[in-house]
C-alpha cells in the first residue's frame, strides 16, 4: 500500500543453549512434558537397580511427587521451574539426598545416584553406600535438539542490561536490535530481529500465555523486571507446540512464592549530569557538497534521567497448599532534546513504565496444581514543545503540549496442571489479555486550523522558510476507544509409552482490535504540499492526476478510519519424541494451523481453514554416552498469520481522498491561497478538474470481504534448517558450532496493480467484457492481498451485475520471485559457574538477502498496522532491483556477557557487543531519467531503488558504521549484610560511542537532492537513531 499512510503516530547459573520441546533425557528414556510455551523443567538420572526403589522430588512451592526408577534405573519428572530436594528411597528409607538442584525452563539436569565404588548399577542390591552426583545443567544438554538461550534471575541481578526483555533477548545469538524507523513495541520496549526475519514475525509468552502485540505483532507485553524467574529465548528449531512465528519467541516464566517468605526492593537511578554527552550531527549528503558539515542537529546538551522503583514479596498462605508472589515496577524516564536544524524545536519528554504482577499457585494434591495469574503493564508518554533558536542555542518560547500516549494491558492467566499417572500429563491453561490506547493530541478540538504537512515542499516564494505552518501540529487524531481483547486456550496431554513420550494438544487464540481507526484533524481534512520538476507531466497514472502546469502544488486530504476486526487461530500438535537408541533421541512432530481474518461486518476476507501442515523434526546424539559430546539437528515449517489491525484499511470502510490544486500565494501559517484545481479522476471513473481521488480507492465504500484478496491467497510460511555441535572439551569448559539456514517460502502483501494491470488481464481473460480499452470498467479494489511471486486467482465485481474471474501470474505483472533467505554459523566458548567466574563469548556470521524483509519495510519505516500492505509489491517499478542485503542483515556479530566475583563480597559483570553495520538504502526516482511513474516519490524524496540514475540494489550503497559497546557494573555485597543487601554501580556504552544505527535513505533526484540523505532519522520526540549515550546508573537492592 502506498507510504501515503497515516501513522499514528541464588546460584549463578550459566546460559546454554537447551530445547524448547518436551525435555526428554537421551540415554535415560525418561517421561516429561514441557509445555509450547515452556514454563516447566525437568530433573532426571539414574540409580543403581534395587527392588522398592523410588525417587521423591520436593520443592519450596509445596511440590512433592515421589516416582517409580524403571527396571533400567532410570527416573524422570517433569516440574515447575526452581529450586528441588531430590531424594534416592529405597522400602520407604531416605538412602541419598541432593538439595538445591535447580530445575530451569525447558531444560533437563541430571542428578544421578552410583554406586561407591563404581559397582555396576544393574547388579547393585544393597544401596547402603550409594553416593549422589549433581549438576546444576548437564556439561552438554543431550536433551536438546533445537537451541535457545535461559537467563536466570539470578543473572539478570548481576549483569549490566536495560530493564527490559528485548536487552535479555540480544545476548542470544542470531538476534539484533530492529529498525529504529518501525518505533517501539506497545509498551515502549525495543523490537527485536531474530535470524534476519522482520521484527513482526516473533511471539512473546508469560507463563505460557501470548502476549504479543494483538494489532501489528510487532513487540510483546513482558514482565516487571523482579518478577523474572527466568526467560528463555529461541531462535530457531522449535517444535510443534510452537506457532505463530517464523522469527524467534520471548517466553517469560514469572516467580512463584515458597514455603519461604521472601520480600525485597530496589532503587536505580541514572542521574543526568555523568551521562554521556550526545555528539552533534551534520549534513553529509555528497550530491550537495556545499552543505557537508553544516550542523543538522545541536545535541550537546540534550540530557536524561531515569528512576526505576521494584519491589516484591511471596510466600506461602498456607503451607506445602497455597502460595502467592506480587512484584510491582515503576520506571520513570525524562528526557531533554533538541530538533534538527529542518524543524527547530526543543522538546522535553516523559515517560512512565509502571508494572503489576501477581501469582498465586495452589497445590490441590500432590498431582494437582492450579495456577492463576494477574499482570498490568502500563505505558505512558506526554511532554512540552518549545521554539528553538539555533543562532543562540536557546529555548525561545514554548509552543504546546505534545501528544501524550497512554497504552495499558490487563492480562490474567489460569493454568491446571494433574499427573494423572507416573505416565499421564495433562496441562490445560485459559488467560485473556484487555488492551487499552489513548491518545491525546494537543489543540485537537480547539483548533479549525487544518493541519500543513511536506511544509519542505512549500513555494519559497512564499515561505523563504519552507516551515509556514499553523497551530494544527497533527494531521490525524487516533479513536480514543481503541481497545483489544485476546484470548488464548490451551490443551495438552502427555503420555509415555515404552521409548516413545507422545504429546498431543490444542492451541487456540482469538484476537479482537476494537474501534480502531483514526480521522483529521482540524476541520476534517489537511493540506499536504508537493513539488515536481517537470510540470507538464501528469502527478500520478493511477488514478490519473493530470499535470500540474506549475512546479508546486498542493492536495486537500481527507482521512477517516474506524473498524472493529477479529483474528481467529486455531491449532492442534502431535509429537513423538522417541529414545531409539541409548544415544539417539529423535523428535517427530507435526502442527496444524488455521487462520481467519474478519472484516468489521463479522466475515471472512481471508478463510485459511484447510490444513497448513507444519513438520518439526529433530534429533540429538550423545556421541560419546557421557553428555560430553553431542550432534543435534532439526528442520521445520513455520506459518503465520496477518495481524488483525490490518483489516482496519485493507477491508474496513476507509475514507483517504486527495484534491490536487495548484495555489498562487500562501498564508504565513501555510493556508494555501488561489487555488487552482487539477485535472483527476476518481470513484466511478469520474474525471474533471479537482475530483477527490484515492490512492487505494477508498472512498468510505463497504467492501465485498470476497473481492479483498485472491481467491487462492495461503499464509505466510518459513522452513528453517539447523545443524549444531557442542563439545565440553575440559571441565567448566565447552564449545558449539551452529550452521542454520532460513528460507521464506511465502508472503502475503498487497498490491496496488488492482485498477491498471490487474483489470487489464482479467478484462482480456473474459471475452463477454469487450476489449480493454485503456480504461477499468470493473469494480476493482486499490488493494489487494496477494501472494508475491505467485500465481494469483481474482474475484472481481462487474458493474454489470455478479462476479467475473481471472488468473494473472508475476510475469504479467512484473514482478521478481519473492524470497528471503537467512543463513548463519554460530560459534560459541563458554566457561560455566565455579564458584568464581563464568562467562561466555559468542560470534554469528549471518546474511539475510532477498526481495522481501517480510511483513514490514523498515527503510520506508512501514510496520504496524501497514505490516502485510507496505509499498512492496505495490508496482513492478518499485521490486525493480528489490533484490539485496535485508535491514536486520548484520554480517558479523561477536556478543559476550560473564561475571567475575573477584572477593567474596565484590563482582564484576560485563556485557559486550560489536556488530558490523545494516545496508543503506538509496531511494530515489526511478530510471536514468529519474521519473515518477506511479506518483510514489512525490510524497517522499524517493521511492524506487535507482539512486541518482543509477541502480541501487539494498546494500550496494553502504552499510552503517561498525557498533561497539562495552557495559560494565560492579556490585558490593557486604558480609555483615548477609550478602542481601546489595549496591551497584552500572555504566553502559563505557566509551560513549554513538554511531548512527538508521540512515535517512531517500536520495531524492540529481537535479534536487534531499538534503536530509545519509543523516540519521530523527523521531517524534527529537531523538536521532543513534547508540545512546554513556549511561551511569547507581543501584541499591535488598532481598530476605
């Protein structure tokens, strides 16, 4: 869809990558079950064969499950993440105890009994002397076959990371921070690339529940900080009770309360005045060489501060029965910035993150545990805008209020958990998530001013400023009773049988965006201003906008939206993770997935309710037998559906019309003055001079919900290829290499062709319809999903009465073989807690290339809800020489993160980075003669990927600069204090480099470059897509 949208705007324990599935323990054949979205781990080994053998189990939350060893002395069980008591009984006498073994999400840790003396466990009667061997997290986790990265709370008090779940997620290998031009996720955090995918093809879990973004899926709802247990993240390979996501997954395990009260608190703050300073920008377009080094935007002087209040308490209500946890977050950030030289302002901002959590966890029996939890997360924005003079670097007056935001969720989970049998598991969980967005944008109401947008475009002569602007400071007011409702259900059952643990479940989730829509502002419509150099061709070819006869001109829109969607997913798994030998563990798993999109009159534009088969296969082999060497692979399919606040333009009754005008003066707030109307045509084929047209023929019509996509349409999908190898080579240390390919099979997006080519051949393809004279008889829509690349099959509205058919193939309309694909080698060395040091250092070689990132275009800064209907695909001129480097494509990444505790009270952590830099897109006017052909770039400085005349392929222009970022935090925690009382002194970016991580990438034309080329964007609220500056932050916890 054209980029005319509208935007609204204890134990240290060490990471290892581990499986996602059901944790099943190679050589041990034991039973478990690991739900999709794991909130469970599981403890296994083995103990010397005895008649009455059993082994009990027992942890702080009231768990205690006694099983039986197996005639091979095997033993498994499969519980809630933490801390356990594993104890070896023999004729109902306590023969061996370990305490503290620590069971992590989806991993399996072994805890085995031998006997003294090494005397052969099948022969052993007498278990006397039977010692007990433990580790927290096996030398090498035979139990995986696919990869994902656990960090603990423990971790997580140690190492220098921002609060949030996205800087937990980037110590994975295989991700990276995402564009700077998509924003933020819901709740303000950043959004996250995994393996090269766009950064709206991730799903984010708490205890097993979706709280992804239900509009645009881009982010997730996450945890107060406190209350992580643990969070795994996968990047790739995860089994069939995963779905939703061709990217990665963010799976949060909230803390539970013990037989023990816990309570605790800290304070972080980030004074302003030792942060570091922000570097100056300036222009660095080489086309205008006389600008080079002229400032672009004065940032010395911009300043921050942040305060972040936790606090927590849990335990028991009633003892071994009834437990709770409440934690809660406040997280307060200002900030002070100054805009670029193009618009002169200074702004201050403020933000507010506060989160609520609770749990309470019921042990009905001891095979019965009823689980319910509550979370609100909250997130605010508000600030001032003031006049800026950049002759004296001075605040001049103030101009308003900016627009305040305020999005909150409200979210509660049941879960019910009953071991039916020592071979029966059944998980049942029902949660339901309530969104809610305001906005409030300031002089909405109390200004009839229309709103002036492109003001760069006005006439010199007659704004020598080229800022003319009124009081309107915003185009588009977002509906104030925007909200969302999602629900998710979950089922599933577990059962061994022999070798083979067989899991079968259902996964259903319905997501509904609830008056969702946006109108103008003002008296109900905006100016927005243009230039062309060539005067005497037409505006736009489709719909026709005839030649402006003068250099400038101007157009009158009209926006309105307002819909209510639903998204209906449905799911169901099987798997079978069968022990085939002693040393070779295979996963065999198959998903199916259904999709169905609803307009806002309740029915089916996109109806995906055939099968969309899903493989998952895997397998791991303990080489030698002794969980010191392993080969682990898998390979599987991955869908994904369109998000639902996609319907509210692509198949709701929108309103976004333009009048093109010529004008002959200007007022001094940018009201344009002797207008000239332009030749167009618009709705119904109706043309003269000054008719409304739209872009994508949205007129406020309702659309036929069977016309809005092709009739063959299928969802999008990605298979995934991985190869690993991990080697504990001495002890404490181990390495892994990781060879992973990615391949998009599929993408849904939109195309504009609809009225031109696409009616043209359905036209010749129907003969009753006559010949095509050059003109569309036929009631087509602006926009249509299609599947790129493909063959795709139209239901068209004859004016004439009914329907008429057609087929037309990517040939026909230009258009390249739609792909992206991701490759990698990962290479790891880690060196695992010994009481001293751990630390691990990690090194990706990557490459994503293609036609497509996937649902979103980050160079344009296309996501949300224009995900799935970006300018992509819209016309052949603009895949023309699509095929390059992706966004999230970073050649080389090298992470490291440890902890050193070098006196008993004193440690120190780190977390590095240094990752090359992301293409650099030159978008300019298309061909040699640098044109317009179909009126995209008159909107923007640059549509097409020609540059100068010349083509420009993503990443033929360059890349960003190299980032390397060093944190570091050293923690006091004093003996007389008994260690839970802590202080901290953070310090992130310690170099305080600050290299730009997004480019403005539109070039503009030869003959007028866009000044603002190779300078870095610049959001809302004045911050530059830069690496933050040097931060200090001083901390203060405590925990009983």
């Amino acid at each position: 869809m054209s980029n005319k949208k509208v935007v609204s705007v204890s134990n240290r324990m060490p990471v290892r990558h581990t499986a996602l599935a059901v944790a099943v323990a190679i050589g041990f054949g034991f039973s478990g079950h690991v739900l999709a979205q794991a909130t469970t781990g599981t403890i296994f080994g083995q103990a010397p064969v005895a008649s009455g053998e059993t082994v009990q189990v027992v942890g702080g939350s009231g768990f205690n499950r006694t099983i039986p060893v197996d005639k091979s002395g095997r033993y498994s069980v499969t519980l809630p993440v933490g801390s356990y008591t594993v104890t070896l009984i023999q004729n109902g006498q306590s023969i061996q105890t370990k305490q503290n073994v620590t069971a992590l999400a989806a991993k399996a840790v072994a805890v085995d009994f031998v006997a003294a003396g090494g005397a052969n466990a099948s022969n052993t009667q007498n278990l006397s002397s039977v010692m007990v061997t433990a580790n927290a997290i096996p030398p090498i986790d035979v139990t995986s076959t696919q990869e994902s990265t656990v960090i603990t709370s423990e971790q997580l008090k140690n190492l220098p990371l921002a609060r949030t779940g996205a800087a937990i997620a980037l110590l994975a290998p295989g991700t990276v921070q995402g564009s700077t031009n998509l924003g933020n996720g819901p709740t303000g955090e950043p959004l996250v690339s995994f393996g090269g995918s766009s950064v709206a093809e991730n799903a984010y879990y708490i205890n097993g529940f979706n709280t992804s973004d239900p509009i645009a899926n881009e982010g997730g709802i996450t945890l107060p900080y406190g209350a992580i247990a643990q969070q795994e993240t996968l990047t790739n390979g995860y089994g069939p009770e995963y779905g939703r996501s061709t990217g990665g997954v963010i799976s949060q395990v909230g803390a539970s309360g013990t037989n023990t009260w816990h309570f605790g608190g800290a304070v972080f703050w980030q004074p302003q005045d030792v942060q570091g300073t922000q570097q100056n920008l300036y222009f660095d377009n080489p086309s205008i060489p006389s600008q080079i080094g002229s400032q672009y935007q004065y940032r010395n002087k911009n300043t921050s501060w942040q305060q972040i209040y936790d606090a927590y308490v849990g335990g028991p209500l009633i003892k071994d029965k009834l437990f709770f946890f409440l934690a809660a977050e406040a997280d307060r950030t200002s900030t002070d910035t100054v805009g670029p030289t193009t618009q002169p302002n200074a702004y201050t901002n403020h933000y507010s993150n506060p989160k609520y959590y609770a749990k309470v966890d019921w042990n009905i029996t001891d095979s019965n545990i009823l689980s319910f939890t509550d979370i609100k997360n909250t997130y605010q924005y508000n600030g001032n805008i003031y006049d800026y003079d950049y002759d004296n670097h001075s605040v001049t007056g103030y101009q308003g209020p900016n627009t305040s935001q305020k999005n909150s969720f409200n979210i509660w989970i049941g879960k019910f958990t009953s071991y039916i049998t020592d071979d029966l598991t059944l998980n049942a969980m029902i949660g339901k998530m309530d969104g809610h967005y305001f906005t409030a944008i300031p002089g909405v109401g109390s200004s009839d001013d229309p709103a002036i947008t492109n003001q760069q475009f006005e006439n010199p002569a007659f704004c020598a400023a080229l800022n003319c602007v009124t009081n309107q400071t915003y185009a588009t007011v977002n509906n104030p009773a925007h909200r969302s409702e999602e629900t998710n259900l979950r089922f599933d059952l577990t059962y061994k049988l022999g070798d083979h643990t067989l899991q079968v479940g259902i996964d259903n989730q319905t997501s509904r965006d609830i008056e969702d829509g946006s109108s103008t502002t003002g008296p109900g419509y905006y100016w927005e201003y243009g230039t062309v150099q060539n005067p005497s061709a037409p505006l736009e070819g489709s719909p026709y906008v005839g030649p402006p006869g003068s250099n400038y001109y101007v157009s009158k829109v009209v926006y309105n939206t307002s819909a209510t969607v639903q998204v209906t997913q449905r799911a169901q798994y099987i798997k079978d993770t069968w022990q085939a030998t002693p040393n070779l563990l295979l996963n065999l798993g198959l998903r199916n997935d259904t999709f169905v999109n609803d307009n806002a009159q309740g029915v089916a534009y996109i109806n995906e309710t055939k099968p969309q088969w899903a493989p998952r296969l895997g397998f791991s082999w303990d080489i030698l037998g002794d969980s010191t060497m392993k080969l682990f692979g898998n390979a599987g399919r991955y869908y994904l559906a369109i998000p639902s606040g996609v319907a509210v333009r692509e198949a709701a009754a929108s309103l976004y019309t333009n009048q093109w005008y010529t004008y002959s003066g200007m007022t001094s707030t940018g009201i344009p003055t002797g207008l000239t109307p332009i030749y167009s045509c618009g709705q119904g084929g109706v043309c003269g001079p000054g008719v409304p047209t739209s872009a994508n023929n949205e007129f406020g019509q309702t659309l036929d919900p069977s016309t809005i996509a092709a009739q063959n349409l299928k969802p999008e999908y990605q298979d995934s290829y991985v190869l690993g190898f991990q080697h504990q080579f001495a002890p404490n240390w181990d390495y892994g290499v990781t060879v992973t390919r990615t391949k998009l099979g599929r993408i849904i997006d939109d195309t504009a062709e609809g009225p031109s080519t696409i009616c043209q051949i359905v036209t010749e393809e129907n003969p009753q319809l006559g010949p095509y004279t050059g003109t569309c008889n036929l009631d087509v829509n602006g926009s249509l999903l299609i599947n790129p690349g493909n063959t795709n099959d139209f239901k068209i509205i004859n004016p004439a009465g009914g329907y008429v058919y057609g087929s037309v193939s990517p040939s026909q309309l230009g258009f390249p073989r739609a792909y992206r694909n991701y490759y990698s080698l990962e290479t790891f060395l880690e060196h695992t807690w010994d009481g001293k040091w751990t630390a691990k250092l990690d090194y990706v070689y990557s490459k994503s290339y293609g036609t497509t990132e996937g649902p979103t275009d980050s160079g344009i800064g296309q996501g949300g809800t224009s995900q799935s209907i970006t300018e992509q695909w819209d016309f052949s001129q603009l895949m023309q020489y699509s095929n390059g480097l992706q966004s999230n494509s970073r050649k080389h990444v090298l992470k490291g993160y440890g902890t050193y505790q070098f006196l008993p009270e004193w440690s120190i952590s780190a977390v590095v980075t240094l990752a090359s830099g992301t293409p650099i897109e030159c978008l300019g006017y298309y061909g040699p003669a640098q044109t317009d052909p179909i009126g995209y770039a008159i909107y923007s400085s640059g549509a097409y990927h020609w540059c100068g005349g010349n083509p420009a392929p993503s990443g033929s222009t360059g890349f960003t600069p190299w980032i390397h970022t060093l944190d570091l935090a050293l923690q006091y925690r004093p003996l007389w204090a008994e260690k839970k009382l802590a202080f901290q002194l953070q310090v992130r970016n310690i170099t305080n480099e600050q290299k730009v991580t997004q480019y403005d990438g539109e070039y503009g034309l030869s003959a007028a470059p866009n000044p603002l080329y190779r300078t870095p964007t610049i959001q809302a609220d004045g911050i530059a897509a830069m690496e933050a500056p040097r931060t200090v932050q001083l901390g203060v916890t405590y925990d009983w």
